[in-house]
C-alpha cells in the first residue's frame, strides 16, 4: 500500500532512503553493531515527476504525538491542551517579546532553565512508558519494547545528526506497535536547512526530550542510548568514504528543494563569496557539513557555521550563538575544541546540546520540547 504525495520532489527522501540503506549495510558489517542488532527501518519512496510520488504505508504504526496522547488520561489530555498546559504557559513566558529572537536576547541561562523545567512538570513524566506498558502482554515483553524504542531511537538520532535531518517535532516520528521500535519519516528538511533557512532556527542536533530519554531511567541517556550512539557513530565514522560517495549523488543532482536552497543562500551571500560559487556549490557545501560530521568536529561549532549561513544579518544571530556554544560551566561542548573529537566525546557533546535546557526552553512551540 502506498500514499499519493503531491506539491513535493519526493527525490529528497529517495535518496535519504538509499542513504539509510547503506548506514544499514554498514551496521550489519560491524561487530558490535551486528551483536546489537542495529538496524534503521527504511521504507520505499518513489519519485514520479518533480512534484509527485509514492510513500510506502507502514501498517501497524502510530505517530510518537498520538502515541503519547493516547497514554494521557482524559483529565491529563484536556489540562494539556488547556490554558493551563505546557504550551500556554510557554506563550505567556515569550507572548510579551514578541519574537522568538527576543527569547534567545531577554533571558539569562537561569531564567530560561526555570522556565522550561516548571513546564516539563505540567506534562506526565511517564507517557513514553505508559504507552509501550499499553501495548505489552507482560513484564518481558514491556522490557523488551522499551529497549526496542530506547535503541531505535538512538540508532535514528546518530543517522539522522550525520544527513542533517531537521524539523523533528512529534509527528514526524513513527511508532512500530509490533516491535516498538521507532520510524523516522518526512525529510522535507535535510543537510541542516532547518538550522540555516527556518525562521525559528532548529539548534538541536536530533530530539532527545524528557519523555524519551524517561523510557531508559533510571540511567536514562547515559545508558542504553549513549551506548547505542557511540557504536553507530563509530561504525559511520570507520566507513566514512562509502556515506560520502553514496551522498555524491546529491552533487550531481540536486532536487527541486535543494536548487530553490541554493537560490536563497546565494541572495545572502557577499559579493566575494559568488565569485567563488559555480553550479554545484550548494551541494557541495552540504556534503562538507556531513564529512565534518564523520571526521569528529564538535557538533555545537558545526551548528554555529549553519547558522552562520542562514541568519548571519539577523539580529538575532549572535544571541542565537551563544545559546547554541554552551557555557563551559556547565556543558561539555563548550569545554572542548572544534576538531579532533572522539566517538565518545563527540556523542556527549550531542548528548549535550540535544538536552540542554537552555536551549529546548526557547525553541518553536510546535516542537513541544517538553514532551
């Protein structure tokens, strides 16, 4: 069974698919990844035309916010959707600003911690949990679907940080009621255009918010998901030249998105920096990006250069910086440099940035960063 997409080049997703794929091959082919069964669940995309193809339907699957909200009481779905809830509270935390950029200039690290702690407690802490019980015959089987979700999940945040997948609110997730694992879906924004061209610029490197980092307590993501990330991100990053050469296709075609991309970066771009450009250069630039990535350069300085791209003349730009840099008080990313990371010192400066308080307290409130 498939599904009808019109108004999108579906080629995008194709390719992301091919490239989940390969990420596939490359896990079955590591020793520690291969024990751990760690495999991304893909799905068929045909492209037909430029703005129009087919999506395989998944059967026996539900969106991670329906998930979520079938696990709330009566009484807990109507307060959350209330003028008291989460989201209410967050518009009348920023309403007075305005402008999300005034998020980011107004309040300090505390402010904004307090803030977005009092609203992750308007919210169950358990949901995620509740949800897989919901769906379990037994212990055995609730400990086995957990696990499932916990490794899934991190087995997507490390594929997708690599292709730069943005815009990962609550539906763009799928959960498989059979195995409980997690599906990611809808790539519309790929290679870190969530970061440069969204208005509300996406600053995390994947989602990792209260409910799912929950389903692993008590350790929560410094277990099974730290665990998990670091032999996925070390397999990519020993088979870096296979990802690389299977994303040259990028180059040597850029889809409809990517060319109308490239479009809006050059207006902003100085008149130095088009002298240097030629047809391919958009592409190119991304396909850079995903090679720092594989090459261990510290996540928190490869957001900053996307930002940079995108909202350099913002006002906003170098408030938007200095949340996303981190405060070498607190956050690891700050305390190391720009290059030469380890799989694991790069896995805790994305653990780092994904869960960062101050940051998600500020985000889009579509995101609901406190689910």
């Amino acid at each position: 069974m498939f599904l009808v997409k019109c108004g999108e080049d579906l080629r995008l997703d194709h390719r992301l698919e091919t490239l989940f794929s390969v990420m596939n091959q490359v896990y079955a082919l590591d020793p520690m990844c291969r024990q751990r069964k760690l495999q991304l669940r893909t799905y068929k995309v045909i492209p037909m035309t430029t703005c129009l193809g087919l999506i395989e339907w998944m059967q026996r699957t539900m969106t991670l916010k329906e998930f979520l909200q079938q696990a709330m009481t009566n009484s807990e779905y109507n307060f959350y959707y209330s003028n008291r809830g989460p989201a209410a509270a967050f518009q009348h935390w920023g309403l007075p600003h305005q402008s999300y950029v005034d998020l980011y200039k107004k309040y300090s690290w505390s402010d904004t911690v307090t803030a977005f702690r009092s609203r992750e407690n308007l919210v169950p802490w358990d949901l995620l949990r509740r949800g897989y019980l919901r769906l379990s015959a037994g212990p055995e089987a609730y400990f086995t679907l957990k696990c499932n979700g916990a490794t899934s999940h991190a087995l997507l945040c490390v594929s997708h940080y690599i292709a730069g997948i943005g815009d990962r609110h609550l539906s763009n997730f799928m959960i498989d009621l059979d195995t409980g694992n997690m599906v990611g879906i809808d790539f519309g924004h790929a290679f870190g255009s969530a970061t440069q061209f969204l208005g509300v610029p996406e600053l995390m490197p994947f989602r990792l918010t209260r409910q799912i980092r929950n389903l692993s307590l008590p350790v929560g993501e410094k277990g099974l998901t730290q665990g998990t990330m670091i032999h996925a991100l070390h397999a990519l990053r020993t088979n870096h030249d296979l990802l690389l050469c299977t994303m040259d296709v990028f180059i040597k075609e850029p889809s409809l998105d990517w060319k109308q991309n490239a479009i809006k970066q050059s207006q902003k771009q100085t008149e130095q920096d088009e002298l240097q450009l030629d047809q391919a250069w958009y592409p190119k630039q991304k396909i850079a990006y995903a090679r720092r990535k594989l090459e261990g350069h510290n996540p928190a300085f490869i957001t900053r250069d996307e930002l940079k791209l995108g909202h350099s003349r913002s006002k906003g730009f170098d408030h938007f910086v200095r949340v996303v840099m981190g405060d070498s008080k607190h956050d690891i990313r700050a305390q190391l440099g720009p290059s030469g990371l380890t799989v694991d010192q790069q896995v805790a400066c994305l653990l780092n940035q994904a869960t960062d308080p101050n940051l998600l307290g500020r985000v889009w409130i579509g995101w609901e960063a406190w689910m």
